[in-house]
C-alpha cells in the first residue's frame, strides 16, 4: 500500500459517514478519509482533489452511484471503485470483481470488513494489479439492478447508445448499425469511456441475446481486430464519427429509429 492514500465514501447516510470517517482515524493505517452525500458531490471532489479509490453506494439522490461511476470513467478512468449495494450472491460478487470493480459490499456491513477491503484495494493499486471500472462492468451492474437507461460510450471518435429497459439491452446504435451489430462493435471499442442518460421513453425495441454472450463474442471481435484479422462481414467495425459540442450538451442524441438509426 502507498505510504499515504485519499479514499473518498459517498452514501447518503450521514451516520455511515461518520462512522467509516471515525473508523479509520482510529485505525491504524495512513489513510485520509473524504466523504460525499451524493455523486455530483463526490464528482466535485474528484474534480478537485487527489484520490486514489473510491467507495460509493448505487441508489443515492442527486447523482446516484451510476452517474458518479460513468463520471469517473470520463473524467478519472484510472481510479478504481468499491460498490456497496445488494446484488445478492457471492458468485455476482465474483464476477463483478474479475471485471474490474474492487468489490461489491452487501449492505449492512460492519467496519472491519471495509477496512479489510479498503486495504486490499489500495495494496493491489500499489502492485499495479487494479484500475478503473470497465464499461463491461458498468452494464452488468445495470442489468443486475434491473435499471431503465441509456449509456453513452465514446471511444477514438467513435460514438454510440445503449439502451436498457429492466436491465435487458434493447437497442443500440453507432454510425449506420443498430441492434446486435452495434451493441457488438460497441463493446469491442478500446478504452471506452461512458456516460449515463435518461431513458428515451421513445426508444422501441426487444431484449437482444444475453449481455454475457454479447461480451463474449465482443472480446472475441476485439481479439481479432488486435491480431489483424477482423476480416468478419457479420460484424464491420464502427463508423467513426466526429464529436460535435451539440453532442457533448444533448441528454439525448437520438429519437425513436423509424428505420435505420442514426446519429443527428
């Protein structure tokens, strides 16, 4: 572990706060404590101070946890996170934490079990073993939560829209693809950064084939596309497609696709 580290704790329960600050002055580690009620807090934050992990509850006002995370991936995408939510079993747990995040903490937990985790963070941070949050991990935490939305994902110029309804992917657009096709070379950009958006309540579509299966075939495109032979007809690279500040500003970039989706 470094010899000083910054965490910061975002929940909107104050006495949690108070209680993780006080836990670890009264330990015996070289950890600086910062705390935030919500995610556009903690952004503030992050925006202004050096930290090296974060650790933040899903379901906050404000800004939720969703929001503070695709923030981080813009803005901070080399600083890792720990999720304190209730996703349920051990082997979700599991699966989340080979994806990129830290750990998820079902809640209620006690204090030594944070400081455990927290340590264990920052010393694989120091051997150079944990990084930011993945946009895989990104979207199966919103399957697992069952969250209505769309997430924006940029990538060397290239952009595009993922939209979930109930947790199940149901459409998805870059350049002139859409549907699986898209959701697939999506997937497969390098160094994704993202960006979470209110559903379009005017968005159509049904659940495509299963997010896991999508990653699959995505990191197998993507393997390809590295060693050169991404030569697949059924799955053509993404248009790439120049930001434009009236991107950057739109909470919404797309209406309801009447035929081939497209980009305004």
């Amino acid at each position: 572990m470094n010899s000083h580290s910054t965490v910061l704790v975002v929940d909107d329960e104050e006495l949690f706060l108070r209680t993780t600050q006080d836990g670890f002055a009264g330990a015996a580690l070289d950890v600086t404590v910062l705390t935030a009620k919500n995610g556009k807090l903690a952004a503030q934050i992050l925006d202004s101070r050096h930290v090296d992990l974060v650790v933040t509850d899903l379901k906050m006002p404000e800004m939720d946890g969703y929001g503070l995370l695709s923030h981080m991936s813009r803005h901070h995408p080399g600083i890792p996170a720990i999720v304190m939510t209730a996703f349920g079993t051990p082997e979700i747990e599991t699966r989340l934490r080979d994806q990129g995040i830290t750990c998820v903490l079902d809640k209620p937990f006690d204090f030594p079990r944070l400081q455990k985790t927290v340590t264990e963070a920052l010393s694989a941070m120091a051997r150079g073993h944990l990084t930011g949050i993945s946009l895989a991990t990104f979207l199966q935490m919103i399957q697992m939560e069952r969250k209505t939305c769309m997430v924006r994902v940029e990538s060397n110029h290239n952009r595009g829209l993922l939209h979930f309804k109930e947790g199940q992917l149901i459409q998805s657009q870059t350049g002139e693809l859409s549907g699986e096709a898209a959701a697939l070379a999506i997937l497969a950009w390098e160094e994704p950064s993202i960006e979470l958006l209110k559903a379009n309540t005017a968005t159509r579509g049904q659940a495509m084939q299963s997010l896991p299966a999508l990653l699959m075939e995505a990191y197998r495109i993507k393997d390809e596309s590295r060693m050169g032979s991404n030569s697949d007809p059924a799955h053509p690279p993404a248009q790439a497609i120049p930001l434009t500040p009236e991107d950057l500003e739109s909470p919404s970039m797309i209406q309801a696709p009447s035929s081939t989706p497209h980009f305004p």
